[in-house]
C-alpha cells in the first residue's frame, strides 16, 4: 500500500475564474499584491499498486484536456494484514 | 413503424421528462436506465440534462461508467445517432464520443435564459430539417457551459464541419470558445448542446423551435415505407 496525493490544476492558458474571483476579494480584506491565484483538486487516496496512479489521474482524476496532475507519493503504509 | 427514442436516466437527471414528452411528439419514447446494460434496440438515443451522480469530481466524469454507456458508445460507433443535451453534452464529451470539454461559466453564475442559436451544419441527424444560418429560440440553463477546445483541435472541427450551433452574436452565455454551443462528432451521428430544446416543444412556453431537433432525428431515422 502507497499514499498519494494528486495535486490537479487547470492547465496553463485555460481561464481560471474562480481563482480570478478570489484574487479580486483578497484586497477587501486588506491583503494586497496577491496576483496568478489559480484553483484546482487535491485528491488523497491509498494505493495497492502506485504504479497505476498515472493512469488513474489520465483517465479519471483529472481530464487531461484541461487539466494538469502531478502525483506526490507520501509513505508506504504498512499492511493492515 | 414510428421511430423509438430512448432517454437514459442517471442518479441526479432532472430533465428526462421533457425529454420524453419532446420525443413523443414525434415518435414513441421510454427511458432507459443507467444501471442497464441495454438500450432496447431504439433508434434514436438522447443523453438529458441534469447533475448525473452529482456532478462530483467534474461534471459528466462519473456517469460514463454506468452500464448503459457501453451500449450507448457500442450504438454510436455503429452509427446510431445519439444526443446529448447540457449534462448529456457533458457525458458525451467526458466519455470521448464528443471532442472537448465543459468548463465553468467566466461568469461564475448559473445562467437561465432563452438564447438564439445558429446552426452551422446540416449533416447531422438532429439539424438534417434545419438550413446553416437558421436560427432557433431555445433555453440554455446551466454553469459549466463554456466549452472548450485547444486551438488545434478547434481548427480541426471547424475543417471537419463539426460545430452543431453558435450562439447568436452578443448571446454567448457562459465564454464558449468561438460562441460553440454544440459540436458533432466526425461522422456526424453523435451531437451535443449546451442549450435546451426539449424545453422548447410547446407553444404555451413561448417557442416549439426545439422540436426541429427531435423531428428531424425522427425523419431521418424513420424506414422508407
């Protein structure tokens, strides 16, 4: 068993904007210079086989066409068995 | 023999019925359901709107995966015509029987209102009654619309004739590249649109141009006496 987590983004280029909404309500709070704020998915999960995690995040975590993924490896879990 | 549709529904479609009452108008109609692995030997298969499992993780992803999509991807690759309606719009392209994929509105907010659409090709069963140019009054609800392809692919769709309907100029609803509100597939028998002719069946609801999607499915389908 692996632990993982697979940071997804909106690819480069592709309008983000949630992330446009929210770097325009930071200076109501006071907080100025924040700028490039882009939002996207944190997926954590367990994996039998971290060999399959890319083909996963192809398929199913992310959609390709619009999205980014990288794939972080936390630990090894020891075997509940 | 009038032309048998089937609506499929998924756990969290909410426009089945019109779709229904839309297809009875012009032939016989059943739903199907998403846990089956059939499609009941019908000739026209229409994907509704709705928020098919939710919406969960992006939307249309999850819905792939029930049964009755295989025979649905098995029906289109034979070249039944298939029609995907704003969350079918959105299955269709997650499932890769349509190009590109629905994106958030650049408005943020969920868009309900009537718009004009243009249609750009006739060659698809669902606009074979329906002249290039024409326009056609019909609802468009939703908040991932904005559809999206990279340039190259853009290109390629518009070389191939595969942009199903524009949105009329200054209508765009939601950022669509191109004002797209509807592409086909390449050989023309799978379509998908954001907006919703099936909710423009009845006079009573302020305009019945919706319906020249089902009747001209049905015409087209229809065997030769």
């Amino acid at each position: 068993m692996a632990r993982a987590r697979v940071l997804i983004r909106p690819k480069t280029g592709i309008l983000d904007p949630q992330g446009e909404a929210v770097e325009r309500a930071l200076p109501a709070l006071g907080f100025g210079g924040a700028t490039d704020v882009r939002i996207g998915r944190l997926v954590e999960l367990e994996v039998d086989d971290a060999a399959h995690l890319d083909q996963m995040c192809a398929r199913l975590l992310a959609n390709p066409l619009i999205e980014d993924y990288e794939i972080e490896l936390l630990d090894s879990v020891a075997s509940a068995a | 023999m009038s032309v048998r549709f089937g609506v499929v529904r998924f756990p969290g479609t909410c426009d089945e019925i019109d779709a229904l009452r839309a297809c009875a108008a012009v032939g016989d109609a059943e739903l199907l359901w998403h846990g089956d692995a059939d499609i009941k030997d019908v000739d026209v298969v229409v994907i509704p709107g709705g928020f098919s499992y939710g919406d969960y993780l992006r939307v249309g992803a999850l819905a792939r995966f029930s049964p009755v999509m295989g025979e649905v991807a098995k029906f289109a690759a034979a070249g039944g015509p298939v029609l995907g309606i704003c969350n079918g719009f959105q299955v269709l392209c997650e499932s890769g029987l349509l190009p590109g994929a629905l994106l958030p509105n650049l408005s943020l907010r969920f868009v309900c209102k009537e718009v004009d659409l243009v249609a750009a090709t006739s060659r698809t069963p669902f606009t074979s009654g329906i002249a290039v140019g024409e326009t056609l009054n019909v609802p468009a609800k939703h908040r991932c619309g904005r559809y999206y392809v990279p340039d190259a692919q853009l290109a390629e769709l518009k070389a191939n004739d595969q942009i199903l309907f524009r949105y009329a100029d200054g209508q765009n609803p939601n950022g669509s590249i191109d004002d797209i509100a509807g592409v086909c597939n390449e050989a023309g028998n799978v379509v998908g649109l954001m907006p919703h002719p099936e909710h423009a069946v009845d006079a009573l609801l302020g305009s019945i141009d919706g319906l020249r999607l089902f009747d001209s499915a049905a015409k087209a389908q229809a065997v030769p006496a």
